[in-house]
C-alpha cells in the first residue's frame, strides 16, 4: 500500500511554472451588465439563445442589447439565496426543442437542495412558474458545499454536482461515504418522471451505495464541465485550507474517487500520512498563496478565437486572475496566466456553438474575444508568485469555512 507522508512527501501538479510570453492574443468582450450575482450562462442546444442564471432566483435571456428586463423564469419566491445558496444550475436536455423543458438546481427557503423540471408557455422566452415538477431533493445539513452544477453529458443523463454538506473539514465523512449522495457527482436518466438510475452506473445495484453516484470524493465541485471534442470530464473542487484543484477524467470513467477528505488535491488531509490506493489525484493544483476559491471553466471550442481551441479555462474568486490549460497524455501543458482584469469571477459559461464567457461578481458577462488592432490589452503573462490584484472575497464565492 502506497502512503505519503503529509505535504512534502507528496509532488504537486501545481509545480509547473507559468509559461512564457505567447503570440496569442485574446480579450474579454463585455455582453450584458447590471446582472444580479450572475451564476451560469448557457444555450439549448443548437440555439442561439444565451440563458445567464442569477443566484437570486431568476434566469435571464441575453440578446444583442443585453440582459433581457423580463426574465424568462423568476422563482425568487422559492429561492433560499445568499451566500453559497440560490439558484445555482440549468441544464437544457437534448430534446428541449421539442418538450420545451429544463431543468435548475436550486437551494430551497430551508436550505435544502432541490433538482426540479419546468418548461416553457406558447412564448418559448417565457417559463412557466407553476410547471416546476420535483426530480431530486437532497437534504443540506450546513449553509456551504451546495455544488449546484448541472448538465447534460454526451450520453444524454443529466450531471449533478453535491458537495459534501459543508461546514469545514466535512465533519460528517460524506466525501468518502457512498450511502449518501453528498460529496458526490451525480448520473440520472431524466427521460422518465421523476428518474431513473442507469443501469450502467457504477454502483447500480451494490449494497450500501447509492445508485445515482458517478463520482465521489468531492469537496465541492463548484463547476464542472463537458468538454464536447474530447470527451473529457474537468472537475473544479474548491479546496479547504491549502490547496485548489482541478481533476480530469474520460466522459465515460465511471466510480473515481477523487480523494476528498483523505486528500485535500494531491496532499493528505489533517494526517501526517494517507493511502492513495483508488484514488484519483487532480492534474493540477495550486497552493492558498496563489488563490483561495478555484472557479472551474470549459475548454473552448468555439470560432471566434481559433487559436484558444482546445484550451481549458478557469479562475480564482478571491484574486481575480483566468488561466487557461492544455490537457495532453495526462499533464496539465501550454499553463498561461491571461492577466484578464474581470474582477471576483463567479463563474464561466459556454454557448451552444462553444465560445466561452466569464461571470463576475459586478454583475457584467463577458465573452473571449479575438484582439484587434485597435486593442490595447490582451494577454499578458505573469508567473502565479507576482499576482497582486487580489480581492475581497464575499458572496457565493467567500468559502473558506473551516
């Protein structure tokens, strides 16, 4: 049995220094402002649509001129919003052309999570309130650790990210507890009311684990995402006290163990030694002196910036910077730091046709963008040690409960 023996026995991902200036030039393009603590932006798909999910209890359509006044769903009524609780997921199934349904993920006025489906009026811009049908309701012991990523896979099942109930140090052991569905991600069938468990799922069937998990292990993936080229599955679990990490895995490995709380990213947690045997270590970290709060991404595979393509996209909260990565044979290459200035990002988005955008904290929606002659700021590179831009970290973003 292989152990390692606390921090220093254990190589860092994150040892990789930041590369060196590059040709590439890249910008961010204001889409919408005056958002309330935007959370996701995403598209049905093959439609031109842009949805953006404000934490409060509404979603949003963005046109040509903005941030539509009259949202498409408001459910503020039913919302518990605040800090890391809200409405925090949508996720358009395959077939929303022709059923009209999505699907959020939201905490309720108890706290507790709710998964539910709801579907358009005659007015495909406009949500019925009233239609919303309960698919999953999972009971929240502490305020924090809420996940709250939805999406649908490649294979057609719906995604959902848990985290593992919160308070600080998962004091109730759910990271590493399959009975319970905390700590987790997720796989269902939403194609009947309320769901059904795949069969294929990893533990469809075994005693004592419940058969709705695809991954555990998790602290609190924050954001997740499809990486609709590759069929790669990048995982963002915001860390505890140390370290931030993101972890990579084949769309269609199923049962990984990504090792919270016995590690916290690629080092063990509140022991001098632990055993690594099943688990799946991230392909990059980084230390508290870097960040605080990583905001997971996509790897873009939009049109617009063809030289991003294949690049994965992330971001601290608490310091503001957006770095990107390649995923090559298993390694995190090609680590750039953009030297964006887009403030407390609280989330990234992707549109149908694959570009990329950011969600800040100020409430504006932005989207990578081709530099032009007339830009005066694009990428600049600069080593993680020499970032100074760091911000107060409060809202859904301000986690470091202990």
């Amino acid at each position: 049995m292989l152990l390692l023996a606390g921090v220093a026995g254990c190589e860092s991902p994150a040892a990789v220094e930041i590369g060196p200036p590059t040709v590439r030039r890249i910008v961010l393009e204001t889409v919408a402002t005056g958002l309330a603590s935007p959370v996701l932006l995403t598209s049905p798909p093959a439609d031109p649509r842009l949805f953006v999910v404000e934490q409060p209890g509404r979603i949003r359509i963005i046109d040509e001129n903005g941030a539509r006044a009259q949202p498409f769903l408001d459910i503020t009524d039913r919302v518990g919003s605040g800090a890391e609780r809200g409405l925090l997921g949508l996720a358009f199934p395959p077939d929303h052309a022709a059923t009209g349904e999505f699907i959020v993920d939201y905490t309720d006025r108890s706290g507790d999570t709710r998964i539910e489906r709801y579907h358009v009026t005659d007015d495909p811009d406009i949500a019925d309130p009233s239609s919303g049908r309960l698919i999953l309701a999972v009971e929240q012991p502490f305020a924090n650790h809420n996940g709250g990523m939805i999406t649908f896979g490649p294979d057609g099942m719906l995604y959902i990210g848990l985290g593992d109930g919160g308070s600080g140090g998962d004091p109730r052991g759910n990271g590493q507890n399959r009975s319970t569905l905390l700590g987790s991600i997720l796989r269902i069938d939403t194609r009947v009311e309320p769901y059904a468990v795949p069969p294929d799922n990893p533990f469809a069937g075994m005693a004592g684990a419940r058969p709705e998990i695809w991954a555990w292990g998790l602290r609190n993936p924050w954001r997740f995402s499809f990486d609709r080229a590759a069929g790669l599955l990048f995982i963002a679990d915001v860390g505890q006290d140390a370290y931030e990490e993101i972890n990579v895995a084949r769309a269609d490995a199923a049962g990984l163990n990504y090792g919270w709380n016995v590690m916290e990213a690629g080092h063990c947690f509140s022991s001098q030694s632990c055993s690594i045997h099943g688990l799946t270590l991230p392909v990059l970290e980084y230390e508290h002196a870097d960040g605080c709060s990583v905001t997971g991404g996509f790897v873009y595979r939009g049109s617009a910036v063809p030289t991003a393509a294949g690049l994965y996209f992330y971001a601290d909260y608490c310091v503001g910077w957006i770095r990107s990565f390649r995923y090559v044979d298993g390694q995190a290459v090609e680590r750039m730091d953009w030297g964006f200035e887009a403030g407390n990002v609280l989330s990234f988005g992707e549109d149908a046709n694959g570009e990329v955008y950011v969600l800040s904290a100020d409430g504006v929606v932005r989207r990578l963008a081709p530099a032009t002659l007339e830009t005066t700021t694009g990428v600049r590179s600069r080593p993680s040690s020499g970032i100074t831009t760091a911000a107060t970290a409060t809202g859904i973003r301000a986690r470091r409960a202990r």
